[in-house]
C-alpha cells in the first residue's frame, strides 16, 4: 500500500533536517549558482521565491549576486555563452498570508527590507507593495521557485499539507492551454536527497511543478514547453 501524504511528509522532514548547517549552506550556493547560470531564469524579469526556514534550501545569495553584481563561479556554468557577470534588474516577490482569511498573495521584496515572524515562524515583509494576487499571477509573475518537502520526476511536489501554492496556482492549471499570457513556470527547489524514488500521491487540487532544481542542475517534467 501507498505511504500517505503524512507519512511521506515525517520521513522527507527528517532527511532535511538531518543535514548540517555545513550541508544547508554550502549545497544551497550550489543550487543558487544553477539557478544563477540557467537562461530561462537570468531571462526571467519578475521572480517569486521564499525565505528558507527548517534548513529549506537558501536562495537569498542570488539577490546578493544581484545586488553586487558578481560573476557567476566558472564551474556551475554548463554553456559558456552565458558565464558573466550575474543577471540585474529582476524584480522579486515573496509570499504573503493574510491571517484572518488564510489567502496567500506574493509582495515586492529588496534585500534589506523589514522583515516580520508570520505564521508557522515565516518571515514576510512589512511592507506590503505591489501585491500579486491568484487571479493577475499570469501577468506579472514569470518564474516562480516553490519549497518543498519531496519531489518525484512527474512533477509531483509534497508540500506541508497547507495548500496555500495549489489554491493559488489553481487557475493557470486549468488554463496553460488557451492563456493568451504565459502563466509562470513553477520550479521546485530541493536537495537531491528530497527525490522521492516512488511517485508522490497526487489530490485533485494538487498543482503540479514545470521542473525542480538541486545541486545536479535544473530537472523538466515535461509538463509545459520552454
């Protein structure tokens, strides 16, 4: 018999939580410098992420690379077209849950910007500009990196059981074959030992993710043509 969500759900927690800080930090660098020297991602102009909590993949030295305007490190570059000084100019979001109603929107956010503790120990940013709702997400969101406890090669992803990025994601599920503006393109980030060999059971309302990038590179379902 299939694990449930649940089950799945303590046994993927504790792989993360069994890395080092030492892990966390040295193979989030790795999987910021994929992203950094992948071209669907330095092509992006508006770019929805998270800040990491429970030894998440951290993802803010790409906005430090931005914002000093580093090099990408030579070894993470596959095509040499594109090794450089780090893409500028994106402009980045990060998810907002209103606590009275449980709706999850995406803010402008700048490194830098004052940061509170939400729900479940999240930070979100005070300031609350630029506000991305479920129904424009198509028109002002071009990538968006979503954490995850596991993940499978047919796009499944396993979340924390909340269901806050399937409701809002739910309307570019049900529309990426007759949008006349692209929905954006949904990227797990993991660590390699969060592949679940199994496909993940899948709900209904379950979304799921264009590709997922880890230490090895960035992984295509298949789902939706670059």
């Amino acid at each position: 018999m299939p694990e449930s969500k649940k089950s799945l759900r303590a046994t993927f927690r504790q792989v993360r939580f069994s890395l080092t800080d030492s892990d966390v930090k040295s193979r989030s660098r790795l999987i910021c410098e994929r992203l950094a020297s992948w071209s669907v991602f330095r092509q992006a102009e508006t770019v929805a992420f998270y800040l990491p909590v429970h030894n998440e993949v951290d993802l803010t030295p790409l906005l430090s690379w931005e914002a000093r305007g580093e090099r990408i490190p030579r070894h993470a570059v596959s095509e040499r077209s594109v090794i450089g000084v780090y893409p500028a100019s994106k402009k980045w979001f990060l998810p907002v849950v209103e606590s009275e109603t449980g709706v999850m929107s995406f803010v402008t956010y700048a490194l830098g910007d004052a940061l509170r503790t939400a729900r479940f120990g999240l930070r979100e940013p005070c300031r609350r500009e630029a506000v991305v709702t479920k129904q424009k997400s198509a028109g002002q969101l071009s990538l968006v990196l979503l954490p995850l406890l596991a993940f499978d090669r047919a796009g499944g992803r396993l979340g924390y059981g909340g269901g806050y990025y399937d409701r809002f994601f739910s309307i570019q599920r049900s529309s990426r074959s007759t949008a006349t503006v692209k929905p954006p393109l949904l990227i797990g980030v993991a660590y390699e030992c969060q592949e679940s060999v199994e496909t993940l059971p899948v709900s209904e309302h379950d979304v799921p993710l264009d590709g997922v990038v880890t230490e090895a590179g960035v992984l295509l379902m298949g789902n939706r043509h670059l």
